[in-house]
C-alpha cells in the first residue's frame, strides 16, 4: 500500500454531469468522493470542456466538494466551484468515466488526452478507450463468446438466425442494457424488429445467438489491473432477457465458476497491455458477451451485499501506479 499521508493529487474526471447521476448507485460518484476524502483536489469536466491552445490541452473544469449532510456520513451535500481554466497535464490524475455511447466529442477528447498521455497517468488510457469498442474488444476472445455477427445487412442477420436459432439483437454502441430485443425468426414481429434495428441505428447492430441459462443471471466480473476485484450476479426481471440493473435487473451476490475465472486469466494480459485499468466484464453462462472500458459499474451494488467498499480497493491502487509512472 502506497503511503498517502501528506500527500495531496490533483485529480480530474471526464465524466457525465452531476444531475444525470444517481448519486445513491453511481460508481464514480464514489471513487470522487474517496480521492476528496482523502484531502486531494478533484475537478469535473466533461468532453466538451476539452481543448488544444497552442498546442497545449487544457479543460474548463470545476472544483468539487463534499459537505456532510447527516451525522452517518452516508449522504453529502455536493457543491461545484465556479469554472476555472486548467492545463490538464497539471493532474496528477485523469480518470476518464464518460458514459457510451460513443459521439465524436468523446472521441475528439480522447484524441487530445492522448497527447499528454505520458505526462499524466490517465485511466483508463484514453487511446484504448477509443479503440476498444465494449462490443468490438470482446471478439479478440470469440473462443470464449456465444456465436457472434456484427452487421448493419439484413440477409446476414436472416442466415444467421436460420443457423442459430433464437437470437438477441442489441445496438453496437449503446449502454446499460439499452435496446436488447429477442430475435426469433418464428415470432410475428421478427421483421419489425429487424427493420426498427437497421432503420434507427446508423451504426452496425451486434446479433448474438441467445444463451439458454440467460434467466439465471449476467455476472458483472470487475477488474483492477487485471485482477478480479468482485462479482455481482444481475438477475433479469421474469420474461426478459436484459440483466443490467438500469432496466430491473435485480443484483445477487454470486461466487465465480471455474469457467468465469479461466476468462479473466485469458484477458488480463490483454487488458493490462493495453492500459485498460478499471474494467468490467459480462460473463452468463460460462460466456462473454462484454468488455467494458469506459465507465464500468458494479461497486456500489457489490458493497450492499457484502459491505465490502471496494472503491478504497481502487483509489489505493491508483496511488500506486501513480508512483510506478512517475518512475518511468
């Protein structure tokens, strides 16, 4: 454990703003309130407030602050200074946590995070963010997936589902479980769902061949370095087959199978390679269906089934590989 007695960061967050939380489950929310608990400057900002003067990358940030608000310390009252403008190589810390899905300002502020990449320890790294797709990442591991095609051609999607059976349909750059339907060639509305899919969605849609055991569970396996920091298992509602908490999903503590913690063996090279520091990964069934890079939850839900505060778990191990950069 990195000694951080005396020692005060300047930490910055790309994330979503504060009135889009939910600031009971928010999983950033928290790892901000850590770094302010431990005497740190924390500064907000979001893609937008990015930008290149001079060839310099600064952000329009604000400061923020935590007041408590009852005697148990559980909720606080929280207050963002006025805007200042920084030169954001002076963090020592930019966390990016901005929700998918993916727009061009989001990646514009990954490509100018990129310059000052090895000025500041950025997490997760910001060119692999942008070239690390949750959806797209997974295929480098398709051994270990259920049979996958991505596409935006309707004959494809017919071909395959002859082949598979019954499927699922989900947008390639989407969030929190957001537009999953069944797709099943014996169903009436097969080709209303498919016409709604290819006529919506510029982008190509993401077409899996349906796991059996998907009523018993989509685990959310964290990841801190590549090594697995917990697991919640995430119940979808009867009838559904769309797991994530957001959309009714109900979170079960869970242990890992002997399938799940092989996966996590055979990705966490790639993972750390690639910069990839906090991540989350789905697994139902003994098969992954995501990597998610950009901003991963699950810690909140893991402490209130097992009053395990994961969030400390990361703020430490950021000091840490604070001074292994710096040794660099």
């Amino acid at each position: 454990m990195v000694n951080v007695v005396n020692k005060k960061y300047k930490i910055g967050f790309q994330m979503n703003p504060i009135g889009e939380l939910n600031l009971k489950t928010d999983t950033t929310i928290r790892i901000v309130e850590n770094y302010f608990k431990n005497g740190n400057d924390v500064f907000l900002f979001q893609p937008n407030d990015v930008f290149l003067e001079e060839n310099q990358i600064f952000a329009f940030v604000r400061k923020v602050i935590f007041v408590k608000s009852n005697a148990n310390l559980e909720i606080f009252d929280i207050i963002l200074a006025d805007e200042i403008k920084i030169e954001l190589k002076d963090m020592d810390i930019i966390w990016i946590r901005q929700d998918p899905p993916f727009d061009m300002n989001y990646i514009t502020s990954t490509f100018l995070l990129e310059k000052i990449e090895n000025d500041v320890l950025i997490l997760n790294n910001p060119s692999a963010i942008r070239n690390s797709p949750e959806k797209i990442m997974v295929t480098n591991f398709s051994d270990l997936m259920p049979k996958t095609l991505i596409t935006k051609n309707s004959n494809s999607i017919d071909d395959f589902c002859n082949k598979n059976g019954v499927c699922v349909i989900k947008p390639l750059y989407s969030k929190a479980g957001d537009s999953v339907f069944i797709l099943d060639k014996n169903d009436k509305n097969y080709k209303s769902i498919l016409e709604y899919f290819l006529n919506k969605y510029q982008e190509h849609v993401v077409v899996q061949k349906l796991i059996e055991n998907v009523s018993l569970g989509d685990k959310r396996i964290m990841l801190l370095d590549g090594e697995i920091l917990g697991v919640v298992n995430r119940v979808p509602k009867k009838n559904s087959v769309i797991s994530n908490l957001a959309f009714g999903g109900v979170a079960e503590k869970c242990e890992l199978s002997e399938k799940d913690i092989i996966i996590c063996e055979k990705i966490k090279y790639k993972l750390k390679e690639l910069g990839l520091f906090f991540v989350g990964i789905d697994v139902i069934d003994g098969m992954i269906t995501e990597i998610n890079v950009t901003s991963p939850t699950g810690i909140v839900s893991y402490f209130n089934l097992t009053k395990e505060n994961k969030v400390i778990d990361i703020v430490e191990a950021t000091y840490k590989k604070l001074e292994e950069f710096r040794k660099k």
